[in-house]
C-alpha cells in the first residue's frame, strides 16, 4: 500500500508544472460532468464525498457544480500533493489524505458519494470489493452512489488490461498506472455484493480516446481557443453512441448509480 501512496506522490508532480493534459482534461470534465448532473439526487441533499481528486488539479473537477449543490464537499486522496493542490483551488473543500480502501469518516455520513475511475487502479481485483464495501459503510441509509471504471468489455481497455504496465508506459499508451477493472455486469454485481440496489447503468466516453489525447496535446500548443473549443464539442458529439447497442463495446467508462 505505501509504494502506491509513493507512486501516487511522485507521478501527478511531474504533470502540475506543465499540465500536458489540459485541453483533454477539459473534456473528461464535460464527460463527469454531464453523468453527475443526470445522476444527481432528486432530493435535497447535504453531504457529498468524492473519492479522489485528480480531476480538481489538473481541470475544473466537479468543485464547482458540487458546492452549487450541496453545504459539505468532502474530497479524499491517497496522495497529499493532489491533495494541498486540491486545497489551494477550492478552498471550501473538506479534504483528507486517505486511501478509499480504508476511509477516515463514521458510518453512514455521505448523502451522496462521487468515485469517478478511481477504484481502477487497484493491483488486487479483490480491493475493489474493498472499497466498494468502504463507499457503502460511509453512506447514510438511502445516501447514493456514482461509480465509474474502467469498462472491461472496450476491446481497447480489454486489451490494455491483458499487456504488461511497463509495455504500455513505453509507447505512451498510459499516462499512469492502471489495474483492475469490470464491465458492466460485474460492476453491477460488486455493488449489489455490498449491499447497495442499482438504480442505473451507463456506459460514457465514446470517442477514440489515444488518437483524442494526441490531438488534444496538439491544439493545446499551437491552436487557439475557437479551434479548442470546437474539437471540444466534437468530442462530445460522440456520446450519442452511448444511446446505441454497441455501447458497451465503445465506451470508456462503465458507470452505476445505486442507493444503500
Ligand atoms: C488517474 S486518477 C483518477 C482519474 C480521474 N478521477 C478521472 O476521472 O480521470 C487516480 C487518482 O486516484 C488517486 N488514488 C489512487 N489510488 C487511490 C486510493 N487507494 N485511494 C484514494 N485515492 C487514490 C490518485 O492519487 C489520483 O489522484
């Protein structure tokens, strides 16, 4: 558990300088975004835990929409400098240095709890379980839950999960290390094993995401804002896949919502 908390320290660092991604992270925050707000309980609410915050330094995350929402933010990661950089641009979020496997809260505190693609990179298959069951301890009776991972049943990410991390890394076909994951069933499955009813399923980010990335990079260095913005709304039109068949196969993403 302490080299990733190590590794967790080290490899974000290398991005806070220079933000390669920045441009990219816009869209994965447009693609969060729009799951969180479909999915968003329909009654008041007070407390919501998101279970790293990743997103929160390297782009806008879901700070903003989150505290339009609700009193408490509540934010964890398992490393401290995503967590002070974290601090320093939302201010009002309550944050802890924690591993989601193991969470620093009392039973039944969350209304609502956000845990987008972070359980994926977990070595061991069976510390999804783990923390799935952590996610259901820390939500109130009839608090809610929005998961996302890694979809297993993408050929792509099927095929990525079957070559050596170290393989990956050399051809750039990762920016971090990533680990276990489900499709949509056996997603469905560990949360139900937890004790949570699945209310929903989806299946998000369609687009090509290696070629989307490299583009991305692209525009960020040598286009201007129209151009940025009009491969930003490109990328978003390939979310209508997400209403055909075949989504299971293109998208990126596999996401549950499910109530305790
Ligand atoms: C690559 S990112 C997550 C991706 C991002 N949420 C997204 O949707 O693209 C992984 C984040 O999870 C954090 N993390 C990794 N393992 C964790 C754990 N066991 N507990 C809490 N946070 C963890 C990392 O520090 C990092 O900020």
């Amino acid at each position: 558990m302490n080299s990733q908390r190590q590794y967790w320290e080290t490899t974000p660092r290398k991005w806070q300088g220079e933000q390669p991604q920045r441009l990219w992270r816009q869209h994965s925050d447009a693609v969060n975004l729009a799951l969180v707000q479909r999915w968003w309980p329909d009654e008041p609410i007070e407390s919501v835990l998101k279970t790293d915050l990743f997103d929160e330094v390297f782009g806008e995350g879901l700070c903003p929409f989150m505290h339009s929402k609700v009193r408490t933010v509540s934010g964890i990661d398992i490393s401290e400098s995503i967590v002070s950089a974290a601090r320093m641009r939302c201010p009002e979020l309550q944050t802890a240095v924690a591993d989601v496997r193991s969470l620093p809260f009392a039973s039944d505190t969350f209304d609502l709890t956000i845990s987008n693609s972070t359980l994926d990179h977990f070595e061991a298959a069976g510390d999804i379980t783990v923390a799935v069951g952590e996610l259901y301890r820390v939500l109130r009776p009839g608090g809610q839950l929005v998961l996302t991972l890694d979809n297993l049943c993408n050929p792509k990410i099927a095929l990525r999960y079957a070559l050596p991390f170290r393989l990956l890394r050399a051809l750039s076909l990762v920016p971090y290390f990533v680990g276990s994951t489900l499709g949509p069933r056996g997603l469905c499955r560990e949360v139900r094993q937890a004790g949570f009813q699945v209310i929903d399923t989806a299946v998000v980010m369609h687009c090509p995401r290696v070629i989307a990335v490299a583009i991305a990079g692209l525009l960020q260095r040598h286009a201007g804002y129209p151009a940025q913005q009009r491969f930003l709304r490109s990328l978003m039109a390939f979310e209508k896949l997400s209403r055909l068949p075949t989504r299971s196969f293109t998208g990126h993403f596999v996401a549950v919502r499910a109530v305790k």
